[in-house]
C-alpha cells in the first residue's frame, strides 16, 4: 500500500489582514498606465485672413452699414438680432422640438451613463447568492459504501463580494475615456443645436429671398403687359407692326414661366422649415417671412481664433475625442499588467430538515498576461494609431472652421459691394427704361430696345433681391462658423 505524501500541496489562503495589507502596498505603489492627456496648444493665429478685409466695403453711409468688432462675444439667441419676433419664435420652436436635437440629447444621457457604468468598476461587487440541491452521492465520492449513505436536500443562501483593485490605473482610465465621450455628446448635441438653429434662420431666408423674387417677376409680368397694350396701341396707330405685338407677346409668355420654378423652390423651402421645427408639411404653414422686415445686423461680433477653438462646439467636440483616444492607450497599457481580485462569500448552509451552520471564504487572486500571440501589444499600438488619427482629425477640424470664418469674412465683404454694385445697376436700368418707353411712344425707339431695356431692369432687380439675401446669408454664415455663442468659451 502506498504511502500518503505527509506534506500534501494544499490551496493557500491568506488571512484577511495579511491580504489587505498585501493589495494596500500594490496600490499604492500602483501608477495609471499610459500617458497622461495633454491638451493641443492654442493656435498662433491672430487673423484668419492673410491680408485683413477690406474696410470700404462693411463702411460708408446708409441704413445697411456692418462693422467688425474683434474680441466682442456673440450672445446665445444670435438670431434675435435680425429683428424678426417671427422668426424668434421659430427658431425657439425648432431648438425644442427638432428629432436631430432629441437624438443628441439622448447620445448624451447615455454617454453619461456609461461614465456610472465605468465607475462601478472602482467598488465591490455584492450580489446575493442561493441554492437548493438534492443529492445523492456515488462510488466516486464514497466507495463502495456510497449506497448506504441516504439521499438529502442542501440548501445555502447567502452573499458574495467581489473587489478587482485598480492597480495599474486600467479603470481609471476607463472612467477618463468614459467621461470624454460624454464631454463629445455634450459639445456634439451644442453642435446640432447650433447647426439647427443656422438652417432654421437659413430656410426663414430663403423664403424671404423667394417670395420678393416672386413678387418682381409679378411686377414684371405687370409690366411685361403695360408693354403688350403700349405696342397694341401703337399698332392700332400705325407706327408698330404684327412682329411688334408678336415679340412683346412672346416676351410676356416667356417671364411667365420663371414663376413656377421660383414657386417650387419657395414650397420646398417651407416644407424644410416645417420638418425643422418638428412637424410635417400638413401640420401647418411656414411663416411668411418678408425681406424687408428684417435688419442686418450693424455690429459683427468676431471671436479670436483662441476663443474660437475653445468656443466652437465642433472643435471642442474633437478634442473629446482626442481626450477618450488619449484614455484609451491607457485602458490598453494596462491590459499588460497583473490583475489583482478579492473574492469572498458568506452563506448560511445546511440541510432542509437537519443541522445548518455558517460557511465562508476569502481568496486573492492574481493574473498576469504571459503570451498571448502579441494581440495585447498590438492593441496597444492600435490604440495610439488611434490617439493620432483623433490628433488628425481634430487639426482638420480647426483648420476647416478657420477656413468657413475666413470664407464668411470675404463673402461678407463681397456681398455688401454686390449690393452697392446692383442697387446702381437697377437705378441705371429704372432710368433706361423709363427713356426707352417714352421714346418708343413718341416713335424714336423699337420695341425692341423696350424689351431690352425691360429685360435689364427685371435682372438688376432680381440681383438685387439675391445680393440683398446673400448679405444677410454671409452674416448667418460668420455667426455659425464662430460658434452662435451656443457653447460659450471659458473664461
């Protein structure tokens, strides 16, 4: 018979406080894994043209002037300085009900969820345990007696702890990525709202735009027959011909059909609006917003390029990002380390109708990576290719809101010499006109010439129209692209 091994190799089991004391020295001694975030520097940048705006054409008199004013802050309700109480209220119904901003803001509650769920991570785990089992041992546990041992019913209920100690920052670095995302559901949902709040104010232009567009091409269908009875007359006098009344008719059919286009885009414009503030078409009407019930904006707030990467929702979102990627090297880092857990359970145990009794136990554990196949060390590569990918993508970022405010700054400029420039030519046209049909009556001039003259007139009044829009779209434009004041920046 074989003797029994006097010194047999026995689970171990540390003492609590020697347990204790063992996990309080590694965390202490521990460290988060992976670096550390570092914000990227603020742009040197004080300009964001290469050569500054021309003056003259945001100066001179008139109702209509706009001045820069660098450093100034834009307020929240950026809008309300169109002067439009209509359009105010529009805006204020589409920031409440808009589906994109409702998505956003639930991006967010969930974001800042998952920042809880990652937190968990830093305290016990304590969950209640139970069982019922009936049991009958055999052969293998007993021998040959095990039938002679009666079948009984064991119960046990009680509760288990867990503890995994952050030794090497892992959850912590969770909890920092968690938190980033939801700082990037916080600037993406001032994001939306911003974008929201610009197409909203767009759309309100766009009708305005196109429904003084229609009402010039209705002014010229006017006049188109004014010219038809001038040339019918004047062919009843004998001083005009068939081709006369045949070309100014022809010239009445043909400004007749610009309408129809001009309509489409003025229903689909209203339409837009209705699906921004939340309804469908056949909810309601879009306002009839009017050109001319509207005010440009006379001072331009205009952020510095510091404040406004700090204040532009998109690119603070961006930074989010880079901050989460930055986490997430760490959460990666520390995958190569050792994991330390506490494990311990209490139970009352004990058989239906016998004696029961209190039962636990405390295990430490440990767990180290050792091989395998290099998958945690290229998940650690992979996780800063990612950092700079975020890097990138956030220097892009930057560049492209640089490059709208730039865009808007000259389109500013530019659409206010286009209003100057079409408010003469539709003087001159006004003018031109008026001769012209004065010439033809008193027979010095053709039709033709009053067609042409007309047709002069309709394009500087139409371009009036458009340039008027797009001055009031390029303040839109800089406003957006300087952040809407939506997301403020520090202080």
């Amino acid at each position: 018979m074989a003797k029994s091994n006097p010194n047999p190799i026995r689970p171990t089991y540390l003492s609590l406080p020697r347990l204790a004391s063992a996990l309080l020295a590694a965390v202490l001694a521990g460290c988060a894994a992976g670096p550390d975030y570092v914000p990227p520097p603020a742009p040197t940048q004080h300009a964001y043209t290469a050569q500054p705006v021309p003056g003259p054409a945001l100066e001179g008199p008139g109702p209509q002037d706009q001045t820069l004013s660098p450093g100034a802050r834009l307020r929240e309700d950026w809008w309300t300085l169109l002067g439009s109480s209509e359009l105010d209220r529009t805006v204020t119904l589409a920031l409440a009900h808009n589906r994109t901003i409702a998505a956003a803001q639930a991006n967010l509650s969930r974001a800042a969820e998952e920042v809880s769920v990652a937190r968990g991570g830093l305290y016990p785990q304590l969950d209640a345990t139970g069982g019922l089992a009936r049991n009958q041992y055999g052969a293998s546990f007993l021998g040959p007696e095990a039938f002679t041992f009666p079948r009984f019913t064991a119960y046990s209920a009680g509760a288990a702890v867990s503890y995994a100690p952050d030794v090497f920052g892992g959850t912590r670095r969770s909890i920092e990525q968690a938190s980033a995302n939801a700082a990037a559901q916080a600037q993406a949902l001032n994001a939306v709202r911003l974008m929201v709040a610009g197409e909203t104010v767009v759309e309100a232009l766009r009708i305005a735009s196109l429904r003084a567009q229609i009402s010039v091409i209705e002014q010229v269908l006017a006049s188109d027959a004014k010219t038809l009875d001038l040339v019918r007359s004047a062919r009843a006098a004998g001083v005009a011909s068939d081709v006369d009344v045949t070309t100014a008719q022809s010239q009445l059919d043909h400004d007749r059909t610009l309408l129809p286009p001009l309509r489409q885009a003025l229903n689909a414009a209203q339409d837009a609006l209705q699906t921004l503030v939340g309804e469908t078409p056949a909810d309601g009407t879009a306002p009839d917003f009017d050109l001319d019930q509207l005010s440009l904006p006379r001072d331009i707030p205009l952020a510095e390029p510091s404040d406004l990467v700090r204040g532009r929702p998109d690119i603070q979102a961006a930074e989010a990002q880079l901050h989460a990627a930055s986490a997430a090297v760490g959460v990666a880092a520390a995958d190569l380390y050792p994991r330390f857990t506490l494990t311990a359970n209490i139970a009352e145990q004990g058989l239906l109708n016998g004696p029961s009794g209190a039962a636990w136990n405390l295990v430490g554990g440990l767990s180290a990576p050792i091989f395998h196949g290099g998958a945690l060390s290229a998940n650690k590569r992979a996780a800063e290719d990612a950092y700079q990918i975020a890097y990138a993508q956030y220097q892009q970022t930057v560049l492209l809101s640089f490059q709208q405010v730039a865009d808007s700054l000259h389109d500013l400029s530019n659409s206010a010499d286009a209003v100057r420039a079409e408010q003469k030519a539709l003087a001159s046209a006004d003018s031109a006109l008026e001769l012209n049909r004065q010439g033809y009556g008193a027979g010095d001039a053709g039709v033709i010439q009053v067609l042409d003259a007309q047709r002069l007139q309709q394009l500087a009044e139409l371009g009036l129209v458009q340039a008027r829009t797009q001055r009031y779209l390029a303040t839109v434009d800089l406003f957006v692209a300087t952040g809407g004041g939506l997301a403020a920046p520090p202080a």
